[in-house]
C-alpha cells in the first residue's frame, strides 16, 4: 500500500512511515482473516443445525415439504434453529415442527 504524494526526505521518517504501514497492514490482514473465521464458524453451525433438523425427522419417518425445507434454510438464527431442533426431536407430525401447514 502506497500512500499518493508523500515523499519524505530524510531515512529517519520513511524508515517510520514504513514501518507504521507495515504495521497497519498486518493489523488489518489478521483482522479480516479473525472476521472470516468467525463468519464461516456461524456459517458451519447454521448449515449443521439445518442438517440436524432433517436428520431428526428423517429418523422420525417424516418428509419435510420443499416449502418447508426453504421455511427451515431460511431460518439463520442460531437460537430459533435449535428450538427446531427440539422440536424435531420430539416431533409425531412435520406441524408439531413447522405449524400448520399453509393452504
């Protein structure tokens, strides 16, 4: 990264500016690598809880809906997921998870 127009003259401030560079750079590489880790973890955990849920009602005997696996993969919060989970868990019917159905 090269800052436009900035010419120092004496070793002493382009030996700082640099390294000042260097430094800012390395901070916002680890930055953007710790922010894409933690978005890829959500990421992981969110398409794994989907899976758990269609694994549960697999294992239950029941078939979700293509409507319902779109309700179920458009769901991205961790929390609302896991109470579907639950309620797979538990499930007799595809509405004790998903409600009744829409007609």
């Amino acid at each position: 990264m090269q800052t436009q127009g900035t010419n120092y003259q004496s070793e002493f401030a382009r030996k700082y500016f640099s390294a000042g560079e260097a430094t800012g750079e390395a901070k916002g590489k680890a930055e953007g690598k710790a922010e894409g880790k933690a978005e890829g973890e959500r990421v992981g955990a969110i398409n794994a809880y989907h899976s758990a849920v269609v694994e549960l009602l697999y294992a239950r005997g029941l078939t979700p809906t293509p409507s319902q696996l779109a309700r179920l993969n458009a769901d991205a919060d961790p929390e609302s997921l896991r109470d579907t989970i639950r309620r797979a868990a538990l499930a007799s019917t595809l509405d004790d998870v998903f409600g009744p159905a829409e007609g």
